[in-house]
C-alpha cells in the first residue's frame, strides 16, 4: 500500500528535500537562486529573524480561526501563490495544477502571465477558487487592455502589474552554467515594461472595473503615488531577491508602505515567507496577506496539487499553534505590541528557515 502524503510529509523541510530530489540542476538553480550576490534574497529572511515575540499568556485560545478574506472572497489562510514563471517545469500542469490546489485547500493563486497553461486555461482549473492574474508588460497599451478584458471575462478577482522588472536581472547562477533561461530571450519585448509609467496605471483605473495591484513597491514613496492613483491593494515585494541586488528585506519595507497607505488600499508581502511565524510577523506589521513564492513550488515539484495542499496543512498548523502560543484567537487581536527586535541567530540564506534541512551546502 502507497504511503500516504500525511506521512510523506510531517515538516516543511521535508518538501524542500523531495523537490531537490525531483529537478534537474538548472530548475533547481532558478527556483532557489537570486540576483548578482544574492544579497537581498538573504535580506529577506534576515529581516523576518530580526523580529522576535512577545507571547501572552492566560487567554482563552480554544477556538482559533486561521483564515482572512480579501477583495471580498474568504481565504482559508491568509497566503496566497505568488506569481512564478515558468510554473511547468516544476510539474507538467503548471499554473492549472496550482489552481487546483489552491480551489482544494481555500487560498489562492497569483498567476504569472508567464506561466503555461496561462490565462483562460488556469481560469477554468481555478474554477470558483481565488485568483489574481499578474502580467509583465510585453506589449503596448491595446495589448495590456486586451489582458484586463480577458482576466475579468474569465472570473479573476484581481488583476496584477509587475513593476520592478524594467530590466532583467543578472541570475548568476544560470550564467555561470551559461544555462539561458526562456524569458531572458525576450529583449525586444522588454521596451514596453521599460516605458510603462502612472500615465499606464491611471488609464487601467479608469477604464476597466477590477481591483488592481502594484507589485514591486519597495517605497512609501511609491506608495503613496499609488493609492494616489486609486490602486486597490500595494504589493511590496523584492522579487524574491531575484532582482535589484543590495535591497533590504520586505519585512524592513513593509512598517513605512503600512504607514503611506494609511488604509486606503490592500497590502500583500512576499519575500522570504518560509513559516508560520513569518505569516503572523508579517501580519502584525499591517500586511492584509502574505505571498509564498519557493515555498508552495516545492510542494509543487514534490508531489503536485496534493503535495501543495499537504504543505499548506502545515502551514496552516503553524499559524495555529503561533497564535494560540502567542494569546490569540485571531489576526485582529494583533497589534505590535506582539512583537521586538531580537538578535539574528541563524546565518541568513534561502533554506535557513528549515535548519533540519539535510542537502548540500550547495543548495543555499
């Protein structure tokens, strides 16, 4: 008799360890690697270990509720899929497999309008599952409006621009092996993310009725431009650390986006989101939800939707077993007084949220 995934699978590490087992190098290399000297994907999880909690104790946490609502919609747990391209090298179904799997445990996906089988297909997999279409600007304005149709007409909740991708990053890692990756190869298309500005921002607030989302704001500043221009929700993120090298950790970002929004708009992080605790630190410094982006493809490489869903079982865990430990029995009963700067005590690296992880050194 087959071994069950519940027994497969008992920690979060456990994934890492079977998608390494899964992919070949260059897969590999792309789904953990970041930009230049990795400087600000380690940043990422430096910032989530430099908080530390302040637990209360004597509360009745008997009944905790892990999940959140956005735009409107109930998520199991507030993580969402973050946008990754190329989704089907990790599992042939690619978005469509992660659309399943977030219909069958109650969060959602970002799709990356880079990711097979793309729009209207990852749509029907989805069916009245959460999801938010995201699209690199690969065309001129005719050919962005052409996307906000289709994603409104397919039954998106939301629809995401990618605006910290004007140039492509040098991934080191994939130079050194001189492995060219498919979306490098897309130069002449590239002018059009280059352009895009608040002008393009403003006409699609204007002329189509979906919520929208900035991601890539790493700035109060920008922020502030953004709510300015009606955006329904900033998403502050790095790219995973896989673009600009030398930035600071999201987390670090999020206290003064939280502070420029001021309410008027949604706030979704990603960045290093590895465990239950980063989900509930990220939380309490304003973010409405959080993004995984390694994290889920894991499950993903490891055992596709069913190992998606499992690892969210964990996760899910996680957060249950932080809040209760912590005297809560729901987000809103969090506040900053939850939480301190505390001394770093692990080296910052992609996997070293998982300290039983037994790989190479290479992997990091």
């Amino acid at each position: 008799m087959p071994e069950s995934l519940e027994s497969r699978f008992q920690n979060l590490h456990e994934f890492v360890t079977q998608a390494r087992t899964n992919l070949d190098r260059n897969n590999w290399d792309y789904l953990i690697g970041g930009s230049e000297t990795e400087t600000t994907l380690a940043r990422n999880r430096l910032a989530l270990d430099a908080i530390g909690f302040r637990p209360r104790v004597l509360r009745d946490v008997s009944n905790i509720d892990c999940s959140s609502s956005l735009f409107g919609k109930k998520l199991r747990i507030p993580v969402l899929c973050a946008p990754v391209g190329s989704l089907e090298v990790f599992e042939p179904g690619g978005g469509a497999t992660v659309a399943e799997a977030t219909r069958l445990f109650g969060n959602g996906i970002i799709l990356s309008s880079v990711s097979h089988p793309g729009l209207d297909k990852t749509a029907e997999a989805s069916g009245d599952g959460f999801k938010i279409f995201q699209l690199y600007v690969r065309g001129d304005a005719a050919w962005v409006d052409d996307h906000v149709r289709r994603a409104i007409d397919k039954g998106y909740d939301a629809f995401c621009l990618t605006v910290d991708t004007d140039s492509y990053s040098r991934r080191e890692r994939d130079i050194a092996k001189r492995h060219q990756r498919r979306r490098v190869r897309v130069a002449d298309a590239r002018i059009f993310q280059a352009q895009f500005n608040w002008r393009d921002v403003e006409r699609i607030k204007k002329g189509f009725d979906i919520p929208l989302i900035l991601k890539g704001i790493a700035t109060a500043e920008d922020a502030k431009i953004a709510v300015e221009h009606g955006v329904d929700c900033v998403y502050v993120s790095n790219h995973g650390g896989r673009q600009l090298d030398q930035g600071v950790g999201s987390i670090d970002v999020l206290p003064e986006v939280v502070e420029a929004v001021g309410g008027r708009a949604r706030i979704i992080v990603d960045g290093g989101i590895s465990r239950g605790t980063d989900v509930v630190k990220s939380l309490i410094l304003g973010a409405d939800a959080v993004a995984c982006g390694r994290l889920y493809v894991y499950g993903l490489a490891a055992a596709g939707a069913e190992g998606m869903v499992r690892l969210f079982e964990i996760l899910e865990d996680e957060i249950r077993i932080c809040l209760s430990l912590l005297g809560v029995s729901a987000y809103r009963e969090l506040d900053k007084s939850y939480i301190r700067p505390a001394r770093q005590v692990v080296p910052p690296h992609v996997h070293s949220a998982f300290p039983h992880l037994n790989l190479p050194r290479e992997t990091y």
